[in-house]
C-alpha cells in the first residue's frame, strides 16, 4: 500500500484550518521544509505510536527511530524534523509510520518563513 502523502496547511496570525486525513496503514510521507510539524489526533480507545523515520545511515548502518506514544482520546504533535529524516534520494521526502490508523487523524502544518 502507498504512504498518505500529506500537503502542509501554512500557520498564520489569524489562524488556519488544517485538513484533517485518516492515513493509510502504511503510515504518512511529506516533503520536510524543517518548518513542519505533523498533527495526530488518536479517537482509538486504546494508544498508538508514532515514528518519525530516520533517513541517514552511519557508518552504513540503519539508525533505529524511537517511537512516540499518543494517548488515546489526546492529540500529539510532531516536530519540526532536521534533515536527518530525509529519505535516501533526497527532495526532502520524510516518512512517519504509525502503529494504528482505526479513528485517527492527521494533518501536516508549516510556520512561515
């Protein structure tokens, strides 16, 4: 299955509306400015976790990402992401895997420059 690929809703002084999306099993994939931040509303009445996926190797090895815990019934948010998420060939690709996506939301904002 494909990633939900996400379009940022830009932050402003009078406030915005953030498209709300049930992502897909597979978990979510936007393009990373490092003024992102990604919303995640868990409606489950039971925990998830959320993983930013590391991009980069050291020394050609794979770098385990920690996942974050989301209460049930809470939102959490996430970020901003350095490059170290990049996904290997570049464009700013990052990943975020999610351990569940039964009643859960997510939306992907951005601060302007």
């Amino acid at each position: 299955m494909a990633r939900t690929s996400l379009t940022a809703t830009r932050l402003t002084a009078t406030g915005a509306a953030p498209a709300l999306v049930t992502p897909d099993a597979s978990g979510v994939t936007f393009r990373n400015t490092g003024r992102c931040f990604l919303m995640v509303l868990n409606g489950a009445a039971a925990p998830i976790e959320v993983t930013p996926v590391i991009g980069r190797q050291i020394k050609g090895q794979s770098v385990t990402s920690p996942p974050a815990p989301v209460a049930a019934g809470t939102t959490a948010i996430f970020g901003p992401f350095d490059d170290d998420y990049e996904q290997p060939g570049g464009k700013d690709l990052m990943y975020v895997n999610l351990s569940a996506v039964a009643d859960v939301k997510v939306a992907l904002l951005e601060m302007p420059l």
